[in-house]
C-alpha cells in the first residue's frame, strides 16, 4: 500500500517544493554537503513528480539559499 499523501496545489504552491527537493537531491549524493536526512524522508512521502525541478538550472542555488533543517 502506497502511503504518500497527494497534494493538491497551484503553480504558486508547487514552488513551494522546490526547496525540501533540493535538499532531498543533495541528501542522495556520495559527497553531499548539507545532508538533509528530514528533506528525504518529506520528498519520499510526497506522491508527486518531483522529476521537473531536477532540470532546474537554479537547484543549486535553492539548494544553498534555504536554511538549515533539523537532520
């Protein structure tokens, strides 16, 4: 059984995601910096195409704009 909740949000609101993806992208990689264990376990449980932000030239830098989360 699949126990992600679906959301239901606008264009505004999707924005929204692109930070705890950010961190859950960097959280994946052998020499991440920031290591936002929180950020995967949210992204995870979230039953959404995340794919679209991970083409986003500006990742990186949401990424190092957002601030530090309990890990």
């Amino acid at each position: 059984m699949d126990d992600r909740k679906k959301p239901r949000l606008g264009t505004v609101q999707e924005t929204l995601l692109i930070p705890p993806y950010a961190r859950a992208a960097d959280y994946r990689k052998e020499h991440a910096p920031l290591r936002d264990a929180l950020a995967e376990e949210i992204v995870a449980s979230i039953d959404y195409d995340f794919g679209r932000f991970a083409v986003l030239p500006s990742l990186t830098g949401a990424l190092l704009r957002t601030p530090p989360g309990r890990t």
